[in-house]
C-alpha cells in the first residue's frame, strides 16, 4: 500500500519527467540537428539569453576572493521568479520560508535563519516589514528582510556573499545578500522594454495582471558621459490558502479543565450560582453530559511538563486542540516598485551614481474560520471548557488525541479584515576617484527607510453557545481533521450576534488594531586603496550608521458584545464561504459555512468609527505599545589584498579586521499605576572582527578556496524592548530584556571549484560556525510575586487582586508562566555544500543547448537550548537543557534545474526541496518540546520564445503539486498545528525591447 509520501513522490518525478519531455520535443521542434564537415572550422556563437547569464554569474564567482554565489538577470532585468526570494533559493544553500499564498517570503543561509542575513540593496542596509496571519507571526517587526515587498524585475545581480571580509559591514552570520538595480551604464545605448504577464491559481481561479518597463539611455557630453535610467513594475495577485489550524494544543487540565460527570469526585467547575454550576449542570441549559468512563480515560493522563510540575494535574497529558477550526485566507495585494538611476563620469577614473528606489505593498487579507472556541477558555473568561462534556475519546499509540465527541461546545465562525501597507524608500549616492594611478577613493551616503502602516485589523466573531454533537476526527487523516459542528454552519441563523449574558455567555465579541512600524537607517562611508604595488594594495575605510526602529500599537474592542436593531437578523450581517476544501482530501470538510460580511456589519455597527458612539469602538490610547530603539554603529577596517605566484601557484586574497563600537538605546513605554513611564536601556558593546580570504589558483582551472573570520549578528529588535505584560487570558508574563548580547561566531570555509569546461564548473565545500550563544525565549513556572514586577500589571484592565469584583484572573500568588529571552550557550554547526553547472557540451546538434544546475547542502547543528533555566527554588547553577538543531535550520536542501537554452527558445524545470525544521523550541513548559515544519518540494517551470529580436512570449508555472505547509507540535506526538494549501500558479507573458 503506498503511503501519501510515496505518492506525493510519484507526483513529482512524473511531473519532472514530463517537464523534460517537454522541453526535449520543443527544443527538437525549434531546430533541426546541424551537421559540421570534419575539414571545417566551427562557427563562432555568442551566447546570449539564460546561458549568457549563468556565464557572466560563474565569471564574478570565478574571480572572488570570498566564496560567493550570484545571479544574473537573464534579460532587461528579468528574473522568471514571482520574487526576489524565489530567484535566491536556486542558490546553493539558500532555502525559502514561504508566507501567504505561498510566495517566498525570506531565505535562510546555511541553515540560519531570515534574522541573521543581511540584505544590501546599492551598498546600504535595506530592512523590509510586512504583515501576516497570526500563525505566521502577525507581522515581521524584525531584522529579516521581507522578499515579496519587491518584485525581482527591479534588480539586475544578486550576490550572496557567504563569508566575511573586513571591508563589508557586520552583521550576519548566515551571508550577505547584495542586490543592484540597474544602472544606465549597463546597457551599450538606449533601452526600452515593457512587458505585460496575465497569472492564474487554481485555488484563487482568478486571472490578474503585471506589467513591467524600462527606459534607459546615455549621452557623450562635453561634459563627460552621462546616463538615466528609469524602471516600474506593477502587479496585482489574489492569494488564497486553505486548510486547518489549531492554533494551539492545550492539556484536558487547562482553563478549569472539563465538565464532570454527575456525582463525581472532584466535581468540575465548582458550584457557582450566577452561571448556574451545581451538581446537575455545569451552566445554565448545560447538564452534566460526560461519559464516565471516557472522562476518566482523558483525565487519567498526566504530565510534568518537563519536570516542572512536582503533581500533576488530572488530564495535564491528554492534548487537544485548543481552537479547532478551517480557513480560508484571501490576501489581495498590488506590488508597485519603481527604480531610477544617474550616472555621470566626467572623466576617466571618476564616477558618480545616484541610485533611487520606490516601492509600496498593499495587502488587504481577509481570514474566515469556522471553529470550535471552547477548548480555549475558561469558564471565567467565557464560559468555556468547564461546560464542555467528553462523550467520546480516542487516542492513538503516540498520545495522540485523535478523536473526541462532546456536547456543550462553543461554536464560531469568525472573519478577521487586516489592512496594510509597506512602503520602502532609499536614496543612495555613490562616487569614486582615481586621485593617482596608485590612489583610489570612494564615498557612499544613503538613507533607507521602511514604513509599515497597519491603519485597521478588524476581528468579528459570531457564536453559537452550548451545542451538543461536536467532533474532531483526525483518525483517517492526520493534517485535516473532520469536524462535525453539531449544527448546520452554513445557516446564518445558527450563530447570534448579541450581547453578553449576565452569566457570561458570549454571543459574539469584535475587536481591532491599530500598529505602525518604522525602521530609518542611514549609511556613510569613505574607503581608500593604495595599489602599493601590482601584488599588493592596501585598503582602509571609516563608517557610521544610524538604525532607528519605531513601533505604535493600540488596540480596542467589544465589552459585552453589541446587540442588534429590531429588525435586523444575521442574515443582514453575514455571508456565505463557498467552494471550500478543494485539494485538502479530507473527507467531510464543510463546502460552505455563514461568515461575517463585515462592510454588512459595519452598516449595522461601525465598529471602525472608533467613536463613542460605538462602545468598544475606541482605541484604548491609554496603554498604547510605544518602542523606540535606535543603534549608533562606528567601524574602521583595514585590510590588504593580495596576488602572488608561489610554486607555480597563483595566490590571492584579503587578510584584514574590522573594529565596531555599537550603541543601543531601547525605550518603551509601561503603563505603572495608571500612568505611562517610559523606561530607558543603554546597551554598548565593541567588537573585533578578523577576516582571511585566500585562493589558490591551481592547474587546470581548479580553485581551491579558505576563509575565516568573526562575525556577529545583533539582537531582534522585538527581543530588546524593556518591558513586561500580562495575559490574563493565557497566565502568561513576558519580559523583554534590553541587555542582551549579539550573537557571535567564528566561522571557517573550505572550498575546491573545477571550471572543467566552458561555462562549466563543479565545487565541493566544508564550512564550520563556531556559535559561542544564542538568544532564546525561555518559559519557566514562576509565583508572579517572585518576579519582581509591579502589581499595578495585574489590575490595567480594571480588575481586582484585594477581594472586589471583577477578580483578576492571575493574582500575585498564582503561578504564571514566564516568557524571557537570554543569551544562552550555542554550539557548532557544520555543513557540505555541493555545486554543479553543467551545460552539456559535449552532445552532438541541439543537445549542446541543454544543461544542468545542481546544488546540495547538508548541515548539522548543536544548539544548547535552555529547557528549564535555574531559579531560586531549585538547586543553584541547575541547568536542564536539551541539544537540538538551530532553529530554522533544515538539515538537508538541494536543488536541481534542466534547461534548454537557444537563441529562439528557452525552457526551464526546477525542484527546490527543504527538509523539515524546528521552528520553535518550546521547552516541554506545557507538554510540547519543539514546532516543527514539515519538508517542502516545490517545483517550477519556465517556457519562453522569441519571436522575433523584439517580441518574447513566456509561460511559467509555479507550485506544480501544490505543495502544502504544515506545521506539527511536538516531536513524539507531531500534532498537526497548521495544514494550508495554496494551488498551482501559472503565468503567461510577453515582453517587447526595442
């Protein structure tokens, strides 16, 4: 019997065999077999198109002093991929991290992940922030650059420069990524290209438009030499993803744990006259249904949680979701990037470049689930699990809870609405001057500055209390589960939307968000090379930036929900979700279910006015979320670089060091008795970091390639924020920490490359971080009184820790969970990284137009994590940790590409694999290790044909499985947390250049 792998597997193979066979009978449609007589001699071909490009890449590859990857644009600037992202995972050791629909979001390097890759864009810092669903982060507020804010037609050259060098900026241990827009001196004389590309998915099925252009041009002045350049690029994508979520995986024993059986010991909840808990009923309408026995069996198991639990509560081991549910996600969005650039040589030796970038991001997301809220909350909160009955429970040989039948559930189907747009702006101005033939100089200054503008993220819940007959099955499929509701979802008259019950029964809640994110960082540099002869030149440069990030959020929401004008039922405000569960296989998926129309609701209740006269409306200003941090960061390098022959031998490379004094300031501000404070933290820190770069150049075009160094990456700037919250929802304290160290290294390469054949080149090579710490969230349990913090973050929403009502949920004596970050002990990471270019020359008539790209890594990391770190309770210097891979890091990625490349028609097939990674180390505080995310095979194709020298028609197809993402929770257990698919995309194009 084949397993889903196997098939999946068959898929892909079939799916590459079939690729191949297409481009083999296109190639051999487009041009007959040539024959060359033996007594004559072979014509001279100029290479252009794809093969062009991978030449001009292995040539800036082949004379580095580093070990760098680039790619070309293939031509005008055009990459065939959807982003920026998707053209960098074809790069050896490089790996996706896909966001919404699918599209590639951020790379990691080597198994490091987004936060600890540098991206340039014309020689300065870029830093791009984004929005997300809340399963994928809510938003990057971070260091990780956001790929998909640009698209790839933009830029002309991506350099990935995976060792260090003294004369490049610090701060990433993973590479740093160089990327270029083009530049009119690019170009031999006057260009102009616009293009158009229709694409469809075959979740969205909706056909949408991008449109692309390039104007550039150059003139021979008195003057010197001059040239402009303007390029645009526009596009609109409706994304879709469909699947389950879990959104977390809870104990029976939490938030009160369920109802009981009549006449047991201990009954649950305890009585409680005002929601109508006794001995019969655990609430009002809701009698003590559970099944003695299957109760028993959940409450039966147990867990310590890693040992931070010395009794265990009753259930703690048996693990369900904690809000069950579907999803379908449609994020529309319009791209927009427009570049320009001038240049002005008025002399030889003499350059001067202004670079200018625009581009804007609109995202309007809309979230429909229709799911299961009980699981999740207290009988305080909302009438939750306490009057939740187990009727049934299965659980399979892992621990897995694998089905569950119970009655008193809390049913919702909820829409969330979240707006927003990213814009990025950069200005980069760059000159250099030969002052003699020996003495070089050049000057860099640039402004680069990122907003993140998310003016609305409305929340709207409808309910539908207390139903009997819920289920989750996952017995026939472990990614999508069967849910029967116990009613009939696709009924708007199922759910109510209306005020809070006296006894705490919800008929559906809103809630919003304002958040504005900046990120401002401005570049200047002058560096200076003495050629002190033709083996040696000398290099030094001074430099000074400037990083300054901005976070503002506040949040407002119902208190008691809102009840609606006579006449005005849940039809009015609702709609229907059609269509759904196409690709998710999972038998028993509803096709529909009634969901929020918000712009209906917002005719009804405007819930967006943030007036008065809509209570819960208004922004709660009082306790906004303000961070300010800002890095003040000196360097001066100097370095030598060198070329000599020894022994026959060419040797050549750089040997320098780079000193760095870095500033940070971090500031938030905290609420403290009813008032803000802002609470201020210097942290400064002064680093040296040497760098070596040597080649040697050995017979036979074979390199031979070492590198070392010290490198450092800095801390998430979420990470640094001095502040301290409470959820009382979840009895969770978090705590950031302004003092935190950056992540250092040292880092070695070995690498051997054989240029065998023209344009050819194979490379194997060992590479080795030596991680002296590593920034970790650690949870531990902790008595909320022990922790030092006022209790006034207990009492923010109103509620009372001396005995009035409202109680607070979390007390100064109960215990919390707490959520800190520290610089813990690192570990090594050690990897092989495998290359192969392979055009195949050496077949006879158009097989000479084929060729092979090939790459493979393997890495393996040590990480110490912090399971449990040592308190006052225990025995000191206790340390309970566990060794696990870098998070991020996926042990195994390759890639392999066949391409078919003539001067009429060019084919590609690609396959990009990542195998699966930790995404979360989670410490076992609530019964969980680790978040793990499944490995990933997606694979592309890409088809064009010119017409004539002018005209190019292209078509390309993305995701050719439609390959899903899942994330499992716990590696003993591998809960599925999250299971989505996006489809299959395709796109058709043409393009004109004249």
């Amino acid at each position: 019997m084949k397993t889903s792998t196997d098939k999946r597997r068959e898929i892909r193979l079939t799916a590459l065999a079939l690729a191949a066979a297409a481009l083999a009978s296109s190639a051999a449609a487009q041009q007959a077999p040539a024959t060359t007589p033996a007594n004559e001699a072979p014509t001279v071909v100029t290479v252009t198109g794809f093969r062009a490009s991978l030449d001009s890449a292995l040539n800036a590859k082949k004379n580095s002093d580093g070990i760098l990857d680039v790619i070309k644009a293939e031509d005008i600037a055009k990459f065939p991929d959807a982003n920026l992202a998707e053209s960098l995972q074809r790069v050896p050791g490089v790996s996706l991290a896909r966001g919404e629909g699918g599209e590639g979001r951020q790379i990691t390097v080597r198994g490091l992940n987004a936060g600890f890759t540098r991206v340039r864009i014309n020689g300065i810092e870029g830093m791009s922030m984004t929005g997300a669903s809340d399963i994928n982060g809510n938003s990057n507020r971070g260091r990780g650059f956001d790929f998909s804010v640009f698209a790839s037609e933009l830029f002309n050259s991506l350099e990935v420069r995976k060792t260090s060098e003294a004369a490049v900026e610090e701060g990433s241990l993973g590479a740093t990524v160089d990327l270029r827009t083009g530049r009119p001196f690019d170009f031999k004389g006057r260009t102009i290209s616009f293009g158009v590309q229709e694409s469809w998915n075959s979740v969205s099925r909706k056909t949408q438009p991008r449109f692309t252009g390039l104007l550039s041009d150059r003139w021979d002045t008195r003057f010197g030499k001059f040239g402009a350049l303007v390029s645009a690029a526009h596009s609109k994508r409706r994304a879709v993803e469909e699947g389950y979520e879990a959104v977390d995986l809870y104990p029976a024993s939490f938030d009160g744990g369920f109802c009981s059986p009549a006449g047991s010991a201990p009954q649950v909840p305890g009585n409680d006259a005002v929601k109508g808990v006794d001995a019969a009923n655990c609430g009002f309408g809701v009698p003590r249904t559970s099944n003695p026995a299957e109760y028993a069996e959940v409450m039966a198991k147990t867990d310590n949680f890693g040992g931070t639990v010395a009794s265990p509560l009753a259930g703690s081991g048996a693990f369900a979701p904690r809000i069950p549910r579907y999803r379908r996600s449609q994020t529309d969005y319009e791209r927009t990037g427009i570049t320009s650039s001038f240049q002005w040589r008025p002399a030889p030796g003499t350059d001067i470049n202004l670079d200018l970038m625009y581009g804007a991001f609109k995202n309007t997301r809309y979230d429909n689930y229709i799911g299961a809220i009980s699981f999740g909350r207290s009988l305080a909160a909302a009438n939750g699990k306490p009057q939740t009955s187990i009727l049934e429970a299965e659980f399979d040989d892992k621990g897995s809870w694998t089905y569950g039948r119970f009655n008193g559930v809390d049913v919702r189907t909820e829409g969330l609405m979240d707006v927003y747009e990213t814009k990025f702006r950069q200005n980069v101005l760059s000159a250099s001057h030969r002052i003699t033939d020996t003495l070089k100089v050049d000057f860099l200054h640039g402004m680069s500055n990122t907003n993140l503008d998310n003016p609305m993220r409305a929340t709207v819940m409808f309910d539908a209390p207390n139903v009997n007959g819920f289920s989750f099955d996952f017995r026939n499929n472990r990614n999508v589960p069967t849910l029967n509701y116990g009613i009939d979802v696709a009924d708007p008259n199922s759910f109510t939307f209306a005020r809070t019950e006296p006894n705490g029964t919800w008929h559906g809640q809103f809630f919003g968000r304002y958040l504005q994110s900046d990120n401002k960082l401005k570049t200047t540099a002058v560096n200076l090379a003495w050629e002190a002869s033709d083996r040696l030149t000398l290099r030094t440069g001074l430099s000074a930036r400037k990083n300054a990030y901005g976070l503002y959020e506040v949040g407002n929401g119902s208190d008691g929900g809102l009840a609606l004008p006579a006449g005005v039922g849940m039809n009015d405000i609702s709609r229907q979700i059609g269509g759904f569960g196409r690709g998710l296989g999972g038998a028993g998926v509803p096709t529909s279910w009634a969901a929020v129309d918000l712009d209906k609701l917002l005719a009804v209740h405007n819930i967006e006015c943030h007036c008065a006269e809509v209570p819960g409306s208004l922004f709660n200003t009082a306790t906004p979320g303000v961070t300010r941090i800002t890095e003040d960061i000196d360097a001066a390098y100097g370095m030598l670089d060198f070329n000599y022959d020894f022994w026959g031998i060419g040797w050549r490379g750089n040997a320098g060091v780079r000193g760095v004094d870095t500033k940070s300031t971090s500031m938030t501000l905290q609420t403290i008795g009813g008032q803000l404070q802002p609470i201020t933290v210097v942290k400064k820190y002064r680093d040296w970091l040497p760098a070596l770069n040597l080649t040697a150049q050995l017979p036979k075009d074979v390199f031979l390639r070492f590198s070392a160094g010290k490198t450092l990456a800095r801390p998430e700037y979420g990470d640094l924020r001095p502040t301290a919250s409470v959820n009382h929802q979840f009895q969770t304290v978090s705590v950031g920490n302004a003092q935190l160290d950056p992540i250092r290294a040292r880092t070695y390469d070995l690498q051997a490359e054989w240029y065998y054949d023209r344009n050819a080149m194979i490379s194997l090579g060992f590479f080795r971080k030596e991680i002296k710490s590593f920034i970790q969230n650690v949870q531990q349990r902790e008595v909320y009184s022990a922790l030092g913090l006022p209790n006034e973050l207990l009492t923010e929403g109103g509620c009372s820790i001396t005995g009035g009502l409202p109680a607070c949920i979390v007390q100064p004596d109960s215990t919390v969970v707490v959520n800190r970050k520290f610089n813990t002990p690192g570990g090594p990471l050690n990897g092989l990284e495998f290359n192969l270019q392979a055009p195949f020359n050496f077949l006879p008539g158009i097989g000479k137009n084929f060729g092979l790209l090939a790459n493979y890594t393997r890495v393996k990391s040590k990480i110490n994590y912090i399971v449990r770190p040592d308190n006052l309770t225990t025995a000191p210097n206790e340390f309970i940790g566990d060794t696990a891979d870098f998070i991020g890091l996926s042990p195994r990625a390759h890639n392999i590409t066949l391409y078919y490349d003539d001067p009429k028609f060019s084919a590609r097939v690609s396959a990009a694999h990542r195998s699966s990674y930790i995404q979360a180390v989670l410490g076992d505080i609530n019964g969980h290790d680790y978040t793990r995310v499944n490995g990933m095979t997606n694979i592309d194709f890409s088809l064009s044909y010119n017409v004539t020298p002018s005209l190019r028609l292209s078509i390309e197809g993305q995701n050719l499985t439609d390959e899903a993402l899942r994330y499992g929770r716990d590696s003993v257990r591998n809960d599925t947390l999250l299971y989505v698919h996006s489809g299959r995309s395709f796109v058709l194009g043409a393009n004109y250049k004249f």
